[in-house]
C-alpha cells in the first residue's frame, strides 16, 4: 500500500516534466539499450529486433539520480498493443513493459503529450498505392497506381512516374499512399499537412488525413520503406 501510494506521488510530480532523449532499456532490448528516434515533437520511435523479457522506457541509456521511467499503468502490460496509458516515476523498479517474443520487426512509437506507448510486431503489407491529385490516377478508388514491392525485402517498395499539377482536380499538387486501392483501413501521411516530398524522409501510418505536395513537376523515384516508416523521392528527369 505504501509503496503504490509512493509510486503514485512520483507519477504526479515527474508528469510535469518534458522529455528530451528517450532509450529502452532491459533484457528484451539488444546490447541493454537503444536510443529512441524523434521523429516529431512528441513522438519518439523504435523500429528493429526484440528479444524476449522486459523493457523499460527511461529519460536516461544508464539510470542515475533523477532519470524518469514511463511505467504502464496496467501490471504486466504487453509491449504489443493499441495504446496504454503510462505514468512517469523515479523508480526504477516501477512496472515494466512486457515482451513475449523475440521477433526482428519490433515497432513502437512513445507520444509524449498523451503518455502512451502503442507497438506492434510489424507485418509487411501485400500493396502499396499512390494516389491523388498530382497523380495521373486522381483520388478515385480503384485507379490508384500501384508500387512495386522488393523481393529481397518485403517492407520496400518502389514507384517511379509522372508527378505533376492537375489544376482540374481537388487539390492539385497533393498525394497521399494507401495499403489498399481504396481509402481505409490502411494508410501513409506525412506528418503535417502539405510536406515537400523532397524535403522530409519522415511518414507516419494512419492518423490525421494529411498529404504530401510536390514543389515542382516530373519524373519521381519514390521509396517507402514501410517498416522504418521513411521516405525517400527524388526527380529522375
């Protein structure tokens, strides 16, 4: 009782507190600890191999005075899920996130203005489209165009063609990819709403309906690798 009332009063004091860098940490993560990537400003991400065991997430590579844990709020709480809610505490020993097995497609994302961790075992997808308005095909289900996926890596694909303004449809110079030649339930966005393709490697699956825009017409070279969550275009001619 004591020590939960404890924990309870660390979670109300550190949840003021903004995180920088973020690790994992434990015996589910390789080498002991990985550094979380920040791919936005309340996102941080990790995408690679799990083993087994648990893993915590901490404001720290090697805890010392004053490193934060985000604990789950739920005891024995699956790493594999749809978003649970976490606290942050000084203890070291608060509840750990829990990993069955060992798989090399681990993905979780930490958003930070929410306090909740969602991860997966990533399953690449069996299509990837690209539709909208600076595509030939427009935004009209069943034409959107479809991308080519790599045979030595099955989270790669690839696409090259035309992208250009289409001043007679909505939204003109925009895009977006799909997992599906229609709109839901799978989906790509940039993270904010008209992102240059030739300037940010960053995606993001599902969430807010925001598109990409092209800055210039031409040949495109687009990949996306699906399980890294990148983007990479580039104008061939």
């Amino acid at each position: 009782m004591i020590r939960s009332l404890l924990f309870a009063v660390c979670c109300f004091v550190c949840s003021h507190m903004a995180a920088q860098d973020l690790w994992i940490t434990g015996s589910a993560v390789p080498g002991g600890a990985q550094k979380l990537e920040k791919v936005a400003d309340n996102d941080y991400k990790y995408a690679g191999r799990l083993n087994a065991g648990e893993l915590r997430v901490a404001t720290a590579k090697k805890p010392r005075k004053g490193t934060r844990f985000f604990s789950p709020v739920l005891m024995d709480a699956n790493l594999v899920n749809k978003g649970i809610a976490y606290c942050e505490t000084t203890d070291a020993k608060a509840p750990a996130w829990q990993v069955v097995v060992s798989e090399d497609r681990y993905r979780l994302h930490v958003y930070t203005d929410r306090k909740e961790l969602r991860g997966e075992i990533f399953q690449p997808w069996g299509e990837l489209f690209i539709a909208g308005g600076a595509t030939e095909a427009g935004w009209k289900e069943g034409k959107m165009l479809l991308m080519k996926q790599d045979l030595n890596n099955p989270c790669l694909w690839t696409w090259e063609g035309e992208l250009k303004r289409h001043p007679e449809v909505e939204e003109p110079t925009s895009f977006k990819f799909q997992g599906q030649d229609r709109w839901y339930p799978k989906n790509l966005h940039p993270y904010r709403q008209g992102t240059d393709v030739l300037q940010d490697r960053r995606l993001r699956t599902g969430g807010d309906d925001t598109k990409w825009e092209i800055s210039r017409d031409g040949r495109y070279r687009i990949t996306v690798d699906l399980f890294h969550e990148t983007i990479q275009a580039d104008i061939v001619k």
